[in-house]
C-alpha cells in the first residue's frame, strides 16, 4: 500500500504537466491570425478565411476561430511584437 502511494505522488507532477491536446490546433489559430494581422488582413476576412481552412482534425476546432482572432486582433502594436502563438501555447498547456 505505501509502495502505491509513493507510486502515484511520484506520478501527480507528471500528470499534471501532460501536453494538453487542444494547445498546439488552437496555437496554430492564433499563429494563423497573427499572420493575417501582420498581413493587413481585417478581422472577418481573417476569420473566414482561417475558418474555411478548419478541415479533417482541425474542423472540429473551428468554432474557436472567431474568438482567438478577435483576441489576436485585441492585442496592443507591441504585445505583437512578441512570440503571440508560441506564448499563448505555453500558457495554455500550463493550465
């Protein structure tokens, strides 16, 4: 009994630093709408755009497209500036 306890302590940091499996697809959103931004593309043709290519795996993230884009399209001239999907990705898996 102790052996499994000490077993399953062991594990919990493991577990609890496991990739979550929605990070790296929503990532790639916001990656995608940080190249239309920079790109000069608006906001709805972003969004439609990014939601026409949600097809096979990705088609069942799509109704996450338009609130990760009008986020992307919130951000301030300088927080552009920085790594936004990589950031975004990195927070989301530490969650």
């Amino acid at each position: 009994m102790r052996l499994m306890l000490i077993a399953a302590l062991t594990l919990l940091p493991v577990m609890a630093n496991a990739e979550n499996p929605m990070c790296a697809p929503t990532g790639e959103i916001v990656a995608r709408a940080v190249e239309a931004r920079t790109s000069g593309q608006g906001a709805p043709g972003a969004i439609t755009a990014i939601a026409a290519e949600m097809t096979g795996e990705m088609a069942s993230y799509a109704p996450a497209v338009q609130p990760l884009v009008d986020w992307v399209y919130s951000l301030t001239e300088a927080q552009m500036s920085e790594d936004v999907a990589g950031s975004y990705v990195t927070q989301c898996e530490a969650q």
